[in-house]
C-alpha cells in the first residue's frame, strides 16, 4: 500500500521518493524514472512509528526517512560508497 510520494528535482532530474507499508513496516526508497536512484532502502517499524509520533516530543521517523532519502540522492552518497569500494578492492 503507497503512503506518500515526494517529487523533487536535482540536477536538472526528477526523482520521487516513495514509502509504502506492508502493515508491519514503512519502507522508503528514491527513484529515477521509475527505477531506484541507488541502492538504499530506508525502513521503520509502523509500532516504533507509532510510539514516537504519540510521545512526549512527537517525531515523524517516516518524514525523517524520506528527507534522508532525498538527501543522500542530493549529495551522492551513494556513489561516495560504491567509489569507496572500488578503491578498497
């Protein structure tokens, strides 16, 4: 089941990050037209979700999850590992 699509743009490209529940779990990845944008996926338990939206201090993990996977797309990350891997091979 789909719970929320962001669109952005980032370097003259659309992505979207996606994040969906399977009623367990909420699971967030960014994509490139249609496919992953890389190889992170981002996930956190709906119960631990919703412990930290009813706490004291309330925290949305999923909007957290997202943010950071638009982010790590913005600053390569990704290519920052896989470069990191190559040289250490």
């Amino acid at each position: 089941m789909q719970y929320e699509t962001q669109e952005f743009q980032h370097n003259g490209v659309a992505y979207e990050v996606r994040s969906a529940t399977d009623g367990t779990t909420i699971w967030v990845r960014a994509f490139e037209g249609g496919r992953p944008a890389n190889g992170y996926t981002y996930s956190v338990a709906l119960e631990t979700q919703i412990v930290a939206l009813s706490d004291k201090y309330p925290r949305d993990l999923a909007a957290s999850l997202i943010e950071t996977a638009e982010d790590d797309v913005k600053s390569g990350k990704w290519e920052q590992y896989v470069a990191a891997v190559k040289a250490a091979s």
